[in-house]
C-alpha cells in the first residue's frame, strides 16, 4: 500500500512477542446479506481518493512518530517509496537504528542490536505488499479474494468484517466502518523465523495529504502484549527521491550475495568418487 503501512511493518521488529487477543463485537447479518468484499475495497479506494489519484502517485516521503507505550519510548520513523523500491529508517536513543530496504532482488533489515538480516518467504511477501506504491487502488494485483464475513462493532460503529487472501495465502481480516467506507482495523498472523505472531492494528484521524485520505493515528499490538501508537506528521507524494536513498548498504548486500553462492554451490551436481 502507501508508506503508513510500511513504517507499520517497519515498527514490527521492535516487538515480537506472544498472542493477541481479538475484537469485540457480534456479527448483526449473515454473509449473504452483506455487500461483497471486493466491493467494499473498492469503495474504500474511492472514498480515499479513487483510483486516478493513486495512479498519479510515482512517490512518497512519510514522516511519524512511535510510541512504545508504557515504557516511554518514543522513535522517529521515515519512509521513502517508489514503484518496487521501499526504504524506512527508524531512530531511539534506546534502541538505535532500525532499517528495512525492498529492492527488484531481495528484502533487507538491519539493526543496531543484530545487524543485517535477509528477510525470506511469508515475512519478505508481506513486506512487498505492504509497501507497494500501487497496493490499495491496484489490490487485486497482490490479493487473490476479498470475503466479506460479518457486520461487528468498532468503537460503538457497524464495520463490515473482511477477510482477504494474498497470492501467497497469508490471509488479514479487515474492518471497514459501514457508513464511511475507511478501513478501521486489521488483524493477521504474520510468519517471522521464531515462529507465527498474531498482530491487531488500528487506523483512525484520517486526513487530506494531496488529493488521498492518509490515516493519521495508527495502533499496533503484537502478541498481546506490546503496543505501539503511531503517529503520522508529514505525507509528501511526487517528490523526487535520490537514488541513493534506495542503495543497498554494503553489509546487506555482502550476506546477500553470500546466501545467493552457497545457494548456487548447493545446487551444483556433486562429483561422483572415483571407482
């Protein structure tokens, strides 16, 4: 999607944690009464702007805060994207630096705490997704189907609740308000390496950045026990990013390029003994 969804994915990595607990609120309709979910995404890309004002963008430059709350961490957090490219850096004093990069060939992380990462699978798919510049007026492009499940409660309002399926089959549930169409929640499991951690998101105080709704307060619990408030200060579209801001740190490329030969030296056939 747009780059409020990659700072999201960014701030993920400053707490993997254990289970979430869900949402509240009983199902009013049957499915069969309910609109179809790719109708109801479609609505929310014309309520946010419609789809020729997406299709306008060619980039964007996101500023935020994060606030880890209960332990008085606050971080900064920018996010620059462009068509298949995504770099976000976010700084502490607390915990350093945390940067994530999405190039044509790979998915990167690194942090001061332990260094560069190659992200691979679920993890690196759901990455891409996040951060496609195209991702919210051109979602069926990432995304297989779009179910709606039931009518549930959102802070006292009706929101249709849908599950949507990516081309990988990593599945989110998503909570769009009935009357004015904006996505107000979202729930998924998301597969890192130490194993599957349930998330819940919020999305509130959506504002005008150009011509395109941006939710400007953002939640985020993982595993039920960390949260995390988001709060979006700056939104820039169509300005132009140098082309070093995507380039690859050199530590990140170099394991890059380590795990690609031991790759290629595992595939090569293997000599036979000599009788």
């Amino acid at each position: 999607m747009t780059s409020w969804r990659a700072i999201r994915v960014a701030v993920m990595g400053l707490a993997v944690m254990a289970a979430v607990c869900v949402l509240s609120g009983v199902p009013a309709w049957t499915a069969d009464d309910l609109p179809k979910g790719d109708a109801i995404l479609d609505k929310f890309v014309e309520v946010t702007g419609g789809k020729a004002a997406y299709d306008k963008v060619t980039s964007s430059i996101e500023k935020a805060k994060v606030e880890i709350v209960g332990q008085g961490m606050t971080l900064t957090s920018t996010s620059y994207n462009v068509a298949g490219k995504n770099y976000t850096k976010i700084e502490s004093d607390a915990v350093g630096t945390i940067e994530q990069g999405i190039n044509a060939d790979f998915v990167w992380e690194k942090t001061t705490m332990s260094g560069p990462e190659i992200k691979e699978g679920a993890e690196a798919a759901f990455m891409r997704r996040s951060a496609a510049l195209d991702g919210i007026a051109n979602w069926r492009k990432y995304q297989t189907k779009a179910e709606t499940v039931g009518l549930e409660t959102i802070d006292s309002k009706p929101a249709y609740k849908v599950t949507v399926t990516a081309k990988d089959g990593a599945i989110e549930t998503r909570y769009y308000d009935k009357e004015s169409g904006l996505l107000v929640k979202e729930e998924m499991t998301l597969e890192l390496k130490i194993g599957k951690i349930p998330i819940v998101g919020t999305m509130t105080d959506y504002k005008k950045e150009g011509d395109l709704l941006v939710p400007h307060k953002l939640t985020q619990v993982m595993a039920g026990t960390q949260q995390m408030a988001i709060t979006i200060e700056s939104v820039e579209y169509n300005k132009e990013i140098p082309a070093e801001t995507f380039k690859t740190p050199a530590d990140v490329q170099a394991l890059y390029d380590k795990k690609q030969k031991e790759k290629t030296d595992a595939d090569k056939p293997k000599d036979k003994p000599a009788a």
